[in-house]
C-alpha cells in the first residue's frame, strides 16, 4: 500500500506542479475542446466538497482540499462543486451531504474530524457513493456509533508528531531557545503536533546544548482573536522567539503579536508563509509543519476514476513517512519556504528525514501524557487552555 501511495503522490506532485506553473491555460482549437467537453458530460464521476468550519479561502484545510480537488477535477474533465454548511453543527454537514447527492455528486470530499457524526449518518446510507475523509480518525467514527469502517469510507489520519518533530528540531538548530506552542482545541491530531514540537526541540537542545525554554498553551479554538492575541503579546514581550501556531486560522493571533516584536511564527497543515509574510511582514515564518492533504486528495480520485477505490476504501489509513526523500512523504517541512540557515541546512533536513524514516529516531505519539513529559532537557511551561 505504501508503494502505490508513494507512485500516485509522486504522479499528483508532477501534475500539481504542471497546473501551477501556468497562469492560464492556452486556449485550444474548437475541434480539441470537444473530446474533453465530451468526456465531462459522460463521466459518472462527480466530485463535491463540503466545508468544515471555515471557507475555502482560510489557507489550511479547506482552501487546500477545495484547491486539491479542483485540479484534479480540471485536468481529469470532471465535474465538481463545494457545498458550505449554513453553520458549524453535524445537522448542517449532514444536509450538505445530502443535498450533493441529490444533485448527483457521487464523491464526497471531506476535510476534518468533526465530519465523524455526518459520515456515520450518511455513508451507510448511500453505499453507492465515495466518501474520502481527511483527519477523520477510526476513534472519532466508532466514537460517533460506527461498528465498523463503512466499505465506501476512506479516511486519511496523519502522523502529525513527526512534521512537528522536524519544526521544532529545525527551530532550535537555527538558534531560537525561547519557543512557544500556540494549539488551537487539544484534540488528538493538533496535540501529536505539539507532542512532536516538544520532542523535536528537546533533541536539538540535547545536541546542542542550548538553554531552551517552551510555553505551551491552547487557545480552545481554531480562530484568532483579541484575547489570544493578548497572550501572545504577553509571551513575545516576555523573550517568545518563535511560537508554533498550530490550528486553522488562529496563527493570526501569533502573527499579530509576533509583528510588534519582530518575533517569528511557525505554520501548520500547509506553507503558510506565503498568507503569514503577505499579512503580517516579510520572513517571519521560519517553516511551516505539513501534512499531504492535496496528495491524499489526488490519490483517491485517481482511485475513484480508475475504479480501484474499493480495493482501497473501508479503512482509515495513518500517512507519514514513505521515502527518505523529504519531499516525497505525506508528513515534511516546505523545502523550497523553509529559512535554513547554518545550524540547520537543506542537507541536514534530508539528514533529519532520512535518520526518521531508517528508524534512528523515533517519535512518542502518545497523546495521554503531559507535554513536559516529552522532554529530556528543557524546559517546558504549560499554561493549559488560554480561554
């Protein structure tokens, strides 16, 4: 499985890179517009979105799978749309849901864990339909009254700790010894982030011998405001060098404080840097801790289109490591946005990955113990939930 994830991500990344590198598409000659017009009109796959909390413009996860989807639809001649619920609330998800399938939609395109509920009262009910789930855990459908993985259900779960490992070794490899963890709510895949930071961080300082000091915090939301900001502008006045925000749109409240001291932030989910530096100042965001939302994606309308979803569906499938190239895995820092420097170069982040993906390093996943008991040598200041 792990070899034709590893074929198809490298195949999504070639046509990703094809599809961005034009600002337009030439226009074609009448008789090559046909085919493809053709092809849309009998294709029996029709793909829909529906959005969990924010729009498709919130730079993380639903603009990435929106944007994901859309390109693949594109360049494969499919139909597609997205649906926004009228709220946040399972009944909204779940009248979505129905409402793309009423009007046809037979792929439905889900990012995030609170989709459990509405997957579990939907799938079983539309055996007929693909559901692709992205972050939906196996626990968060049992825990929504799932006895089983629905066999048109595939669901993509991330190994968060070892993106967030590589941030905070790259952090404090680069010089920075005052940190912080900004999560948004502390469930299990924004605590495996932080839980990774922490380790990640502790290495390099044991290598180093650097002081490090860490606050660690969550604002029990996935939005900035002005209290959040507050803090933060307690912890960045206070010496916070770098803080890892870590979910949806509150890096706004990190980037608002970091702005006024010229401190610096870290993204999450996907490159932020370009709507961080765009916002808030150039260079302030040294990396950003990823996930391969837009790979998954890809990869499992590929195998809706080529009629192999159902040898890959009925599971929920945990992505991290498949090379020990960087750039090549479901779990990496932005090679090309990352700030490397001379404690922590290009070549010694393909080191990092290569040593994780061999087994030299491991990464502690567990999300029922404290942060603090993640470290070794520094020292770590958790401040629980900030609201």
């Amino acid at each position: 499985m792990k070899k034709i994830l590893a074929l198809a991500l490298a195949l999504c990344m070639v046509l990703a890179l094809a599809a961005c590198g034009q600002s337009a598409a030439p226009a074609a000659a009448p008789a090559e517009e046909a085919p493809a017009a053709e092809a849309a009109a009998e294709s029996s796959v029709k793909v829909a979105m529906i959005t969990d909390y924010g729009d498709i413009t919130d730079q993380s996860f639903n603009q990435t799978t929106y944007e994901a989807c859309k390109a693949y639809c594109d360049a494969n001649s499919l139909s597609f749309t997205y649906f926004k619920p009228a709220s946040d609330s399972d009944e909204d998800r779940v009248s979505m849901i129905e409402k793309a399938i009423d009007e046809g939609y037979n792929v439905i395109v889900m990012p995030g864990y609170a989709f459990a509920p509405a997957i579990a009262s939907t799938a079983p009910q539309y055996p007929d339909v693909s559901f692709i789930a992205l972050d939906v855990s196996e626990y968060d459908l049992t825990s929504a009254g799932l006895e089983t993985i629905p066999a048109n259900l595939y669901s993509a779960v991330y190994q968060e700790e070892l993106c967030g490992y590589m941030a905070g070794y790259a952090a404090v490899k680069l010089g920075y010894t005052k940190l912080g963890f900004l999560g948004g709510m502390a469930v299990p895949a924004v605590v495996r982030y932080g839980y990774g930071f922490v380790q990640g961080a502790d290495a390099a300082a044991a290598e180093t011998g650097a002081d490090v000091s860490l606050n660690y915090a969550y604002g029990n939301q996935f939005y900035g405001d002005a209290d959040i900001t507050a803090a933060m502008d307690t912890w960045y006045g206070a010496g916070t060098e770098v803080v890892f925000a870590c979910g949806g749109g509150i890096y706004s409240s990190a980037a608002e404080a970091a702005a006024k001291t010229g401190g610096k932030v870290i993204g999450v989910d996907v490159d932020q840097s370009g709507i961080i530096d765009g916002q808030y100042g150039a260079g302030m965001t040294i990396t950003s801790a990823m996930k391969g939302l837009a790979p998954t994606v890809k990869t499992m309308l590929a195998a809706v289109q080529s009629g192999d979803f159902a040898s890959m569906a009925g599971k929920v499938e945990n992505l991290g490591l498949v090379s020990a190239n960087p750039d090549d895995n479901y779990v990496q820092l932005p090679s090309a946005t990352t700030q490397f420097g001379d404690g922590f170069s290009a070549e010694d982040y393909a080191q990092l990955v290569a040593d994780m993906f061999a087994g030299k390093i491991t990464v502690n996943n567990d999300t029922s113990i404290a942060a603090a008991d993640n470290a070794k040598v520094i020292t770590v200041n958790d401040q629980g939930n900030l609201k």
